[in-house]
C-alpha cells in the first residue's frame, strides 16, 4: 500500500522514518535540550534553577490542558496537518522564547513551546499512523519510537556543543530553523499523504480500525487506571529525564554524568528493537507492567550504588528500557484495549493527566532535591511509580474479567492475542 502525494509515492516505510526524523528533533528541541540550558537560563533571569523548572512545570500543565482538544482535532482533521501546524508553531515559540527580554516573556515562551509540543509530538505521531496504517498501527508505532530512541542520545551531547559556541538564547533559534526548515516540510508532506488512506471520519465499524478487546461494560474502569498508571510512572520520568545530567551530578557522578546520560538512547533503542523483534506476540500490557517495573527498579539501583559510574551506568539502561518501552505503549496499549475509534480524543484526554503530574515533576524533583538531597528526592518519587506499577497490575486483572463469562455466556473469542 503506498500514499500518493501529487507525483510522489510514499511507502508505509517511509512514512515512518520522515516521522522518526521530526520526532528526534520535536524532542530533542522541545524537550531534552532544557536540562542542559536551564542553568544558564537561571542565571541571567537571576532566578534559582528550581524556578526555572518552575516555570516549565508551568508550562508542561498548559501543555495538558490543550491535549484534549488537541486529539478532537486530530480525530476530525488529520494528524499530519496537526502537525505541519504544530511545526510552525513550535519555531515560532522556540523563537520568542530565545528572545525574551525579562522572566515574565520567557514563562510565557515556555508555555507556548508546550502547547506547540502538543501538536507534534508522540501523540499526535501515533495517531498519524493509526490514521494511515490500520491494522498495522501497532508494527509501525514500534518502529517509529525505535527510531525516535534516538532524540535524548543525539541532542544531550548536540546541545552541550552547540552551548560551548552560543548562548542559549542562539541555541533556541537555532533550534526554531531546524523545526520550520526540517520538520514543516515533512508533516507537510505526509498531511498530502493522508488523502492515499486514511481513517479520518470513516466509522468505528471500518475494518481499517481495531475494535477495542475490552467490553463496555469494563473499559471505564479500565481507562481510569491506564491513564493513572501512565501519569504515576511518567511522574518519575519526566522528573528525571528533565534534569538528568544535573542529578547525576549531584549524586556525585561529576564529569561522568554526561557520558553515563548518554546510555539512555541508545538503551531505549536497543529495547525497542528487542520489543519489535520478540515482543509482537505479547499483549501490550504484559509490555507495560514490565516498563512501569523498570523504572522505579532503576531509580533504586542508583540511589543504593551513587557515585558508583558502574552503577549509574545500569540506572541509565535499565531507565532507558523502562522508558522506551513505555513510549511504545502508550499508543498501543490503548489502541488493544479500548480500539481505534476517537483514538486521537482518548490519547488526548490521557495526556492531560499525564502532563499535569509531569508538569510538577520537575518543579517537585527540583526543591526536593534542595531540600533532602537528590537521592531522597529519587526515593519519594520510586514510591509514586510503584503506584503507577500497581493500576496496571489491576488492569491485568480487569482484562481477565473480559474472558471469563458471566454466568450463562460464552467466552469471547475475538482471535486477538490475549497472553498477558
């Protein structure tokens, strides 16, 4: 099947990799580069480092807010035109941003960066290829983040680089041209693409869609926890993944903290690629419950062994696995469980929550830290990913309900795969 484009023929493959391209720069530029700017940042606004993760606490909420509605409109109108949108603005955001005259401006930069983000991103990716792929969403969901494993790996060390040469305010608007220049064009591209095949308006009962695994009768309860379980665990990420260099840094890493970072691309890469190759005949949520495992268990291995680079080192792997695999999931496992239908709306309203524990994440990591120290900081935050680990075990449990009958009925056969 290929997606016509004018004169251009665009295989599912290629989809997929103009797709992995631009989320390596979405959150390379969008994202990662905040842990290794910040500290400048604080510097000239005269601010403590912790109310510059404030601020982007501040930010990551607004970005939440919007996510709802940010998924209708993707549902109603394409994800790729979301994004070509979302490409622009993030430029403009990073722009306006990188010239803020007074702290005021900058929050506000902030704010408009993770509203931006919304719109190009994970989420709004995994619907593009929901929209286009079908019954191969989930295939090219994998391979799509096996690619986009890559963001933290290349612009942890880019950034530290580029910030050697500019300021911070120049690495922003450098970051804003590889957006427009780069990524507009891509999105543009693939929104032409969506007219070859497209689910976009077409009705829940198209058997371009997946129907959902769970009954009615059981997926209210069930949303409830995967979105609760992916706040909790992403609440431990998001704290980390903000301030990772500077964290290890304050477990007594020193130098090494930067290079031992950098393990956790290449380690969200390699588990994916694990995933794609082994881990197609399990259920999504088996996937899950081990991601959610991982990282309180990693968060724990470099609390007991800092300043160990060893140590570190496997708390940057095992982190690396938990979070690339949990990237996977979150467009899967809702895909398994509740179907196709209003995919876009239901990561959306997933996504509030999400970014409103990740938004004071950071912030929360940040005073904590000053005031206990990072390795207690580390530990409060192991305990509300264990919570996060506990509604997907109770989401296992719930599935199971779904294939055992009540009384009188006959066990659903749906032929899915049901190895949890």
């Amino acid at each position: 099947m290929f997606h016509r484009v004018g004169s251009i023929h665009l295989p599912p493959t290629a989809v997929v990799w103009m797709l992995g391209a631009t989320q390596i720069i979405g959150y390379g530029t969008l994202y990662y580069s905040f842990a290794i700017l910040a500290g400048d940042m604080a510097g000239e606004f005269h601010w403590p480092v912790s109310w510059v993760y404030g601020a982007f606490s501040v930010a990551l909420l607004f970005g939440g807010l919007v996510a709802p509605a940010v998924g209708r409109y993707v549902d109603s109108h394409g994800a790729a035109l979301v994004m070509a949108i979302g490409s622009i603005a993030s430029a403009v955001a990073l722009a306006l941003t990188a010239i803020a005259p007074n702290p005021i401006a900058f929050t506000l930069g902030l704010i408009a960066i993770e509203i931006a983000s919304t719109l190009v991103l994970y989420d709004a990716a995994f619907a593009a290829i929901v929209q286009t792929a079908g019954a191969g969403a989930r295939k090219r969901i994998t391979h799509l983040t096996l690619i986009a494993g890559f963001a933290s790996t290349l612009f942890w060390p880019l950034t530290t680089w580029l910030h050697g040469l500019l300021d911070w305010r120049g690495v922003l608007l450098l970051f804003a041209s590889a957006n427009a220049l780069i990524c507009f064009p891509f999105h543009l591209v693939l929104s032409a693409a969506r007219a070859g095949r497209t689910t976009v308006g077409m009705p829940s009962s198209s058997p371009l869609l997946d129907g959902p695994e769970l009954p009615v009768r059981l997926q209210p309860r069930a949303l409830i926890l995967v979105t609760a379980g992916f706040a909790l665990s992403g609440f431990l990420l998001s704290a980390v993944l903000a301030q990772m260099v500077p964290m290890l840094q304050a477990l007594g890493l020193g130098a090494s903290a930067l290079l031992v970072s950098a393990l956790f691309g290449p380690a969200q890469v390699l588990v994916r690629f694990v995933n794609m190759i082994f881990g197609v005949r399990r259920h999504p949520l088996f996937i899950t419950i081990v991601a959610a495992s991982m990282l309180p268990a990693a968060a724990l291995i470099v609390i007991g062994t800092a300043p160990m680079v060893a140590g570190a080192a496997i708390f940057a792997i095992l982190l690396g696995f938990g979070s690339g695999l949990k990237s996977i999931v979150q467009g899967t496992l809702p895909l398994a469980l509740f179907g196709s239908a209003s995919y876009g709306e239901r990561l959306g309203r997933m996504a509030r929550v999400r970014q409103f524990l990740a938004a004071m994440a950071p912030f929360t990591f940040a005073v904590a830290s000053d005031h206990f120290g990072a390795a207690s900081a580390l530990l409060l935050f192991v305990v509300v990913a264990a919570l996060g680990l506990a509604a997907f075990v109770e989401v296992a449990r719930i599935r199971r309900l779904a294939f055992t009958p009540a009384q009188g009925e006959a066990v659903p056969t749906s032929g899915r795969q049901t190895t949890a």
